[in-house]
C-alpha cells in the first residue's frame, strides 16, 4: 500500500432532474434566478466561446474516467437512480482509477433526491485502535514520513461500508447488481491509456516497495499505453463483497488479506479495527449563491465550507467580472476568494466550551486581504495598492477539523461561527 489508500475516493457527480421539462441556455429554473450569462473564454482554448453546453434531459454523470461513468450510465439505463449509478462508479474508479479510486480508501457522498431530500454522508478513514500522537516519530523525536507512504500511513478503510450505506438507504438496486460493471472490468480487463501508464511511471518508487507491485509493473515495467490490463485477484475481491456484503470485507476474507498485509509489513490495522468501523450520516452544509440552493459535505471534509464561503464572497460582488485569463478583477477576485476561504477552514482554535462572547478571539477574527490591511470577513475584497503594517489575525473558528488519522469521538462544541457558512 501507498499513501492512496489513504485518498478520497473520487467523487461520481451525478444530477437527477426532479423536474419534468428539459432546462435549456437561457433557462432561469427557478424564481429569483438570473438568466444565464455568456463566458469568454481564454484564447486558444478548446472550448469555443458560444459552444452550447451539455445538457441532460434525464441523468447526467461525471468522474474522473470514463469507463466509470460508463458504469453509472449501465446503472442508470438498467433502472436504477442517481445513487446506484454513483455507487456502480465508486467500484468502478477502484479498478479503472487506482491512484484516488480505491476500495481500501474512503470518501464522502452528498445525496439530493428528487422528492427533496438531502443527505450526507462521512466514510473517510479513521485512525486504527492502536493508533498515538507519536507514532511517526522516529527516535529523536522527528517526523518521518511514515504518515503519508506505507503500511502506517493508511486508515481503517471506509469506502465499501459507505457506498454500501448509501446504497441500501436511497438506492432502488442490489448490491451485487451495481458491482457488476466494476467485476466486469476486473475480469475481462481493460486498455491502459496514457493516464493510467503516467500515473503509474511517477509512482514507480513509491509502488516497488509495496505488495501489488506486479500487478502494476509487470517485468519491472509500468503498465504499457495500450495492453489489457486484468486484475483477477481484484474482481475475486468484489465478488465477494458483491454476493456477501460489507461483512465480506470488514470480518471475512478480503478483511483477512489486508491484515495480512498489514501485519507483514509493519502496520497497525487489525480485524478489530475493521469489525468497528460505521460510516457516519451527517447534515449537509446548505446555502445559497444568487438564488441558486447549494448543499455541500460538512466537516471532517474542508470542501463545503471552502466552497460556501468563496461564493458568499464573490455573492458581495454586484456582477461578477467576465471570466478570461487575462481579466485583472477575475484573476484576483476567484483565486482570492477561494485562498481567503480555506485560510477560515485551516485555522482551527481549540474548542469553546461554551459560545464565544462578544470580545472573544473568534468574535474579533478578520482574514488579510491581499495588499491591503485586514478586512472584516463579510465585506468585499477590493484590490488596492496600498500597504499596512498593521499585523493580520488569522481567522480562526471553533471547527472539529480533521484528517484521515481522526477520531470518531468530536470535541464537546462542533459549532462553526464563520459568517454564513449555513
């Protein structure tokens, strides 16, 4: 293993239409809605200005290869719903996308369904049972980078008992009927593109070191642009989760074999840890940019909040500028937005005991916009030239912020008082 079983699974991001007519350029959907606006594209770029965008009267479908979202799109036209089809391309990243698509790593899914209702749900990886705060010391008391490559750096793996989750609460198919996609592609194999071959060559050093490496370098070699690329052992694995369930992996033969693993290469995952491990159903982040509704995945993940704050920013803006690379106000405004936004959800304080007062830290926070002295975090960032010498105070907010290491118990106060972020 590598430090990507220890990365987000890649997100499937699929939209089922609740509504029965076709949306088109120009379509407001919705009240309060502004009419869509025309972009300007950088020159050069493959995408012409004016090219119409693409649309999907039913379903559409997107990840980061395409034979996955080739499964969810068998999912979606054998019947099933948008949760089907992103479980079927969850299983299928694990075979077609093994740098961020893995069963032995994790994720997080936001579910909107058509009758209204919204979900998420947390199946990153958690810390192991035998898991402390020195363990990538070495005996100096240095950190070594044992928390991001080998058999230490992995968590307890949550992807199948999310997915799994997920499935059986908004999902309308089997289990085994939205694997057979990723089964599929397993058994019979499928052609290596240039993608696979490069991720693979860049990752030649870190791989060799690890069980699996023939699979992945036959002869020594990567995986060759344009072979056929077969993982039995792989389809064997999701067989049986596929006819058994999560049981298969978290306390059967899959969990014995990563265990095994484990256990000759130095790790801490046992079967105990496998056994304990349960996905964690939470309340999407909801919010709202120009009348549009927005839900994205709380914490332990970063991303809806990053998200929520950068548009509340750029919602202060009368009209956003005119996307192009060479337009000044675009080239500050998004890229500031968005570093101002992950400096809110990076600075975690220490967790308040009880709501913070009016003088208190967390009441008195302000974000460094660039070039010019500090700002309150509601007003909008104007560029000036002008210098401060005034010393910034880092936005800091009382967030359980974590990373793939954490702890399923939270702080007594998990109450996020940045401006707007719900």
């Amino acid at each position: 293993m590598r430090d990507m079983s220890r990365r987000l699974l890649a997100c499937a991001l699929l939209g089922a239409l609740a509504c029965s007519r076709t949306p088109t350029p120009g379509d407001s959907l919705g009240a309060g809605v502004p009419p869509r606006q025309a972009a300007t594209f950088p020159a050069g770029w493959r995408f012409a200005a004016g090219s119409p965008a693409a649309f999907g009267k039913e379903f559409m479908i997107a990840s980061n290869e395409r034979r996955a979202s080739d499964a969810g799109n068998e999912i979606i036209r054998a019947g099933g719903n948008a949760v089907d089809a992103a479980v079927a391309v969850g299983f299928a990243l694990a075979v077609t996308y093994p740098v961020a698509g893995n069963i032995g790593g994790g994720g997080f899914m936001v579910i909107r369904m058509a009758d209204g209702r919204n979900a998420a749900i947390d199946y990153r990886e958690v810390a192991p049972l035998a898991a402390h705060r020195n363990m990538y010391l070495d005996a100096a008391g240095n950190p070594t980078n044992e928390s991001i490559v080998g058999y230490r750096a992995s968590g307890v793996p949550g992807a199948v008992a999310g997915m799994a989750e997920a499935l059986a609460k908004y999902g309308t198919l089997t289990l085994s009927q939205v694997m057979q996609p990723a089964i599929r592609l397993a058994r019979d194999g499928f052609t290596v593109d240039s993608s696979l071959h490069l991720s693979l060559a860049s990752s030649r050093d870190y791989l060799a070191r690890f069980d699996g490496k023939d699979v992945f370098f036959p002869n020594g070699q990567p995986l060759a642009v344009g072979s056929l690329f077969r993982q039995p052992a792989l389809a064997r694995s999701l067989e049986y989760i596929a006819s058994t369930g999560p049981k298969a992996f978290y306390d059967g033969p899959v969990g014995d074999s990563l265990v095994a693993a484990m256990t000759r290469g130095g790790g801490i995952i046992t079967r105990e840890d496998l056994r304990r491990y349960t996905p964690e159903w939470r309340a999407p982040i909801r919010s709202s940019y120009r009348g549009y509704s927005l839900f994205t995945m709380p914490p332990a993940s970063s991303g809806g909040i990053t998200i929520t704050e950068a548009l509340n920013m750029l919602e202060t803006w009368s009209q956003v500028p005119a996307w192009g690379r060479r337009s000044t106000p675009t080239s500050w405004a998004r890229p500031t937005s968005v570093r101002s936004s992950t400096a809110i959800t990076s600075w975690p304080t220490p967790p308040l005991s009880r709501s913070p007062s009016r003088n208190s830290p967390a009441r008195r926070t302000r974000v460094r916009w660039p070039g010019r002295s500090t700002r309150p975090a509601r007003r909008p960032p104007r560029p000036t030239g002008r210098r401060s010498s005034k010393a910034s105070t880092p936005r800091t907010i009382p967030l359980w912020t974590t990373t793939a290491m954490r702890s399923r118990r939270p702080p007594p106060s998990t109450t996020a008082t940045a401006p707007r972020s719900t």
